[in-house]
DNA sequence: GGTTGTGAACGGATTCACAGCG
DNA sequence: CGCTGTGAATCCGTTCACAACC
C-alpha cells in the first residue's frame, strides 16, 4: 500500500501551481529542469514523479505547459466539482472562507456550520451560518464531499464524529489534534465501518510554529531546500 | 545531512501535544504503545523517535509524564522566548494572531505588518499594525525570530526578502508559493548569504486541499492512520 | 543535440527482534 | 516479567545513468 509516495502528491500540487503561474505569463513550454527549479527540487524528482501517472512530454522538447496543466488537473482530481462544508466559523473558518483560489477549481463552500450563538445565522460569503444540529438534516439533502474542520482542538474529534455521520469523504483537519476513528467500546468493529475510507488531511499552523523553532535551532538537520544546480 | 528523519520532527511535536493532553487529566505515566495509539503510529516509531535525543523512560516502567513532556520541550527549543512578527494583516494574519495556544511556549507577537491603508493603524490584539516600510526600523530595534508569512501569493517572495534583510531566522510561509533564495543576477554568491540558514517552513491549506481531493479519489494510496494493533 | 522516461543503485526511514535493565 | 532502547534487517523513496525518442 502507498505505491505512489505521499510526498509525491504534494510535489505534483507544487508543479500544477507553477503550471498556472507559466500559464498566467503566456509560456507555454517548460522541461524538468525548468520545473524543478522553480519547485525546488531535483529534475529527476520532477520526472520520476510525473512518471508515476503517465507519460506526459516530449523528449528533446519538454513540457507543453497547457498539456501537462490539464494532466495534473485530472491526475489530481481537480476536474470536477468538490461540495465543502466548513465546520467551525470563528475567524479561522471565516479566513478560510474567504480564501481567494479555493473556488480555481471548483471547491464550493455550500455550507457553513457552528455552534456559537453570537456566530449562527451570521451572513459568510453569501451563505448563512447554520447550527451543527442542522448539519445531518442538511446533507441528507444535499451532496457534501468534505468537511474543513476548524473548530477548537477539544471540539474536533466530536466534529469530526459529525462530518462522518453526515457522509463526508475527507476531512481537513485544521486543530492541533490527531483526529481518530472510534475505538468502539464493546462490541468490535461495528461504528469503524463509517471512517473506513474516509480521508484525513490536517494543516497545523501551531506544529508548523513549533518545527520552525526547532529548525531554526538545529539548521544543519533540515534537507536543504534546494536551489543552485537542479540536477 | 539529516540524519534525524523530518518526519520524526512533525511527530515530536506530536508526542508532546499529548503529553499535555495527559497531565491535564492528571495522568503522570505512559508508555510507547500509549503515546503510539494516541499518535497514530505504531510503538516501534515512538521509541525511536525518542532514541534520537535521548533516554527519557524507564525500562519496565514507561515514561512519566511530566518529565517527557519537559524533555521534548527542550528539545523543540520551546523552552525559550520567540519573538515573532505577522506579516499580512489580512483575515488570515488576524486569524493567526488571534489564534490560541501560541503563547504557550512563548511565542510573542511583537510586530504586525500590512502595506493596506485599511489595515495598518487598526489594533490586534493590544498591538497596533504597523506599515510593512517600518519593518527595517521595527526589527533594529527589537529582537525578532520568525516572521509569519500571510500575505496574498504574488506578494510572498517579496515579503520573505524583506524578512530575511530584517533578520529573521526562520519564515513560516501560509501563501501558496515556493518562496525560493534569490538567484543573484549578476554577482555570484553575494546576496544570499542573507538566506543562508533561514529556515522555511510552510503551511499551505490550499494544498492540503488539494492533497485531499487526491485521496478521497484515490483511497488506497493513503497509508493508513494507523489505528488497530499498534505493534 | 536535447530532453524525457525508467530500470537499477543508493541511501534514508521504518520495522523488527531482542538485549538491557528496572 | 515488562517495557525501553537499539543494532540489524527491511522497505520505500530518491538519485542516478542511460536508453528511447523527437
């Protein structure tokens, strides 16, 4: 299991972000090299990578930057729609929110939940916020595909109990918690069966803090990040 | 270089989260496959992720509490003062500053910057953010660590520059760019001697996004979270 | 000539088995 | 006897060298 590396998928984001900027600038060819440089990473590490899913350039030309574009799109899954629910409104779920780029390809926040009183029934991005108890009730009327989770850490296992309740697929994890599928009490193997599949992402800005201090401390333990000679 | 896996790093920052889980709930003794379950990981992991800086259990006994807690402390560097600077006073750098638990291990936000007339001037937080042209004298003039990248993508890369001529030794970048050391145009090795051991590290949520649309249509290239018989 | 695509080699990270010690 | 700490073994991801091809 994981015949494609982890770190691959998020190297492949980076690509298709440098795609859209060359795009933006009206170059339409680009190489490894090229890429890696930008990426930095190596140009065996962007090849390698790409060949994971197929073959997609040129030899003795390079990359022609719509093609490749469109191919990590698909790869990706980013050529279809995403239904979002954001879970936890306070400010971090509103930023999110109002995250310019989430909507490039299609994500849509089609609802919008909290459990504050003082946050309920206000007025995000035109959508109302609506209470966690109506969560349920409004994905068995409407398609959600995940759940963003940024609600504070001791309320995020529960939250996310609800988001798989309610069906969703994925989840992104903002708390600074480890999200857990249930260890059910006594009988075996009976609630799990909801979690099995389901996607946990989690963007922890506090454990990136907490990295940084530990880096900055200890340089000479960080994989440089690559910048001079790319291959 | 990296004889310490990266990886291990994250999961530190891991370990210790729980670590204060448990002595809020008064629990002063554990054990690996204890930490391994709460993790995620398998027990295996958890003492060699130990082993790298030291030996903090007791055979037979596990680990108390409290001591490992104060022991990974150390070595995060969390046992000191980071002075911090937020640039990009947006939703998302107000999000940030306001955002709980950085204060725990002495994180203080000493600065806030934003180039917006609607933002500089306005109070966060018992601080008055200031115009990204103060920096320069903001940061001679007090000691500063790390600078918080929030700034739209198209201004990051000149926003890191002016953290690194500002001094800092460490960026964490929330803008969805590669914030790259400049490639001196002219002179060879002149102006990066600057981002020479400054440390970046990134929290990029449109990519986790993106990571997770990835997995929910590709669920068997995820290495599962681990869960079950932890050794 | 130039750049991709890829099997093979390498190195680093995880897993394992067990020695060490309370 | 139990759980940690760790060298050895395994596995996986990255690097490499080069064959394939425009």
């Amino acid at each position: 299991m994981a015949e494609i590396p982890t770190a691959a998928i998020s190297r492949l984001v980076t690509y298709l972000r440098i795609l859209e900027q060359l795009e933006a600038q009206d170059i339409s060819r680009t190489s490894s090299s090229d890429l890696a440089e930008r990426a930095g990473v190596s140009a065996f590490q962007v090849r390698k990578d790409l060949a994971y899913f197929g073959r997609f350039g040129t030899r003795g030309m390079g990359y022609t930057v719509p093609i490749l574009k469109r191919e990590l799109v698909r790869v990706l899954g980013l050529n279809q729609t995403w239904n979002v629910v954001i879970v936890g409104m306070g400010r971090l779920g509103q930023a999110i929110a109002n995250y310019p780029g989430a909507s490039d390809y299609q994500f849509q926040y089609v609802g919008l939940f909290d459990v504050s009183p003082a946050i309920v029934g206000r007025q995000v991005r035109n959508l109302t916020v609506q209470h966690m108890d109506d969560l349920r009730a409004f994905t068995s009327h409407n398609r959600v595909d995940m759940g963003f989770l940024a609600v504070p850490p001791d309320r995020a296992q529960d939250a996310a109990q609800m988001l798989v309740d309610a069906g969703v697929r994925g989840i992104l994890n903002f708390a600074p918690v480890v999200i857990q599928p249930p260890v059910e009490a006594t009988v075996q193997q009976e609630i799990s069966d909801e979690w099995r599949g389901v996607i946990i992402e989690n963007v922890d800005f506090l454990a990136g803090m907490k990295r940084l201090a530990f880096y900055i401390l200890n340089p000479h333990l960080k994989d440089a990040p690559m910048t001079e000679d790319t291959e």
